[in-house]
C-alpha cells in the first residue's frame, strides 16, 4: 500500500515536473526573439571589451619597440666626417647633437601619439620635455612636465623626476619662488620617494637667498629623520656654510647659547 501511495505520489511530481516544463517551452517560444535579442547583445558587449583590450595591448607592444628605438637614437653616436651621418640606420648616427635631439624628439613623439596613457608614453612624454629644454625651449618643457606631473601618482618614482626637472628648469629661469614651491611636492612625507633629496634642495635654494634659518632647518631634519641618505655629504657642507642651530648647553644652572661651527 505505501508502495502504490509513494508510486503515485512520484506520478504527480513528475506531472508537476511536465507541466513546469511546457509553462518554460511556452514562455520561452513567447519571448524568443527578446532573449535572442539579449544573448547576442552580450556577445556583443564581450567581444566589444575584448577587442579593446587587445588592441590597448597591442598598441602598448608597439610603443614599447618605438620606446626602446627612441632610446637608441638619443643615445646615436655623432659621428665626425657629417657626410657619413645615417640618422635612420641601425645604430643612428648624426652629424650633430642638434639634429640627434630633433630626430630623438620626434621618436619619443612618436610614442605617445601610438599609445597614450601607457607606461612607455608616460616616459616618453618626459623625454619630450627633457628634449625641448635642451633645445631651449623652457617655457614648453615646463607646461610638459606640468601636465605630466598632475596626471602621475605622487608614488610613482616618475613624479620625482618630473618635480626634479620642474625646479631645476623654474631654477634656470630665475623663479627661485617656483623651484621652491615645486621640490616642495616631495617633501609632504618622509616616505615619499627622494624626499631627502628635496629636501636639501630647498635648504640649498634658501641658503642662496641669505634665508640661513630656514636653511638650518631643513639641513637639521635631512641629517635628523634621513641619517644614511646619499645626500649627506652635501648637507655637512651647506651645514659649514649657514652654520648649526644654536644650541644650549649648561652653565652651573644657567644656560647660554653654544658656539656655531666655523
């Protein structure tokens, strides 16, 4: 008997099973053309978002070899008998520095048109600016590195060297107020790359405007929180120019300032 009540009970569930099953078919047959419809648009999508990918990598593979051929006509010998200058051979050669930077500018161009926003671009935009400082056009150099410096994370070592070039070429030009306001980028934490290296930048350029103090001060932090940097040489020399902090030191209860350093 509880044979023939489980048989029929499994006889319904398998009519729920059917009947389930021709409800799918119906809805299915009703709403084809919609799901087809869908299906394909996400092939669609797929395909779209793969073939950008791989033409991103593709375009990064390419600016890496124009990246590296860039690369070898900055470094391109120059060569003395100009007549035997080959800029396009394999290695480049020139009759000039001037005509190798205008050719290496144009290769390092080259670059960033083929793939904007990729690693070898972003190097290459700075060789682009580097190039036309050397050329002695500054004021372009400068809106250059500018632009770069805004759009590259400040923990990207790139950036130091973008800030570097900044105040070096503001320096250049006479701005001693926008070099220092520049190497100030890198000095906002003691974990940001060269942040040592700005650092005594910024005592250097105000020592040289007679700021001895603010001087001192900077010298005081390098030699303080960066004891093993390579820029400690340098310091103990701006240090023997502007002379140490004043200090303390006691006097049976009293104190009176030591003496500074020759």
């Amino acid at each position: 008997m509880a044979d023939k009540k489980s048989r029929k009970e499994l006889l319904k569930q398998e009519d729920a099973f059917l009947h389930a099953a021709a409800e799918s078919a119906n809805w299915l047959k009703v709403h084809r053309t919609p799901i087809i419809a869908a299906a394909v648009a996400v092939v669609v999508v797929i395909g779209a978002v793969w073939a950008v990918v791989a033409t991103r990598e593709s375009r990064r593979l390419e600016a890496s070899k124009l990246f590296s051929a860039a690369l070898d006509v900055k470094n391109g010998e120059i060569v003395p008998d100009a007549s035997k200058a080959q800029p396009t051979g394999t290695p480049p050669t020139f009759a000039s520095a001037v005509e190798r930077s205008k050719v290496a500018r144009d290769a390092f161009q080259k670059v960033v048109d083929t793939a904007p926003g990729s690693g070898p671009a972003e190097l290459a935009r700075f060789y682009v600016g580097d190039l036309d400082a050397t050329a002695g056009d500054v004021d372009k150099a400068l809106g250059e590195f500018k632009k770069l410096s805004t759009e590259l994370s400040p923990d990207d070592t790139l950036y130091f060297l973008v800030v570097e070039r900044t105040a070096y070429l503001l320096e250049q030009k006479g701005d001693t107020a926008g070099a220092i306001s520049t190497w100030q980028q890198l000095t906002s934490s003691n974990k940001r790359f060269y942040a040592d290296h700005a650092l005594y930048q910024l005592a250097r350029l105000h020592a040289d405007k007679g700021e001895n103090d603010k001087a001192r001060d900077l010298l005081t932090r390098v030699e303080k929180d960066f004891p093993e940097s390579a820029v400690m040489p340098k310091v103990q020399q701006l240090f023997a120019k502007v002379g140490r902090p004043e200090a303390t030191v006691a006097t049976g209860g009293d104190t009176k300032p030591a003496p500074k350093a020759p």
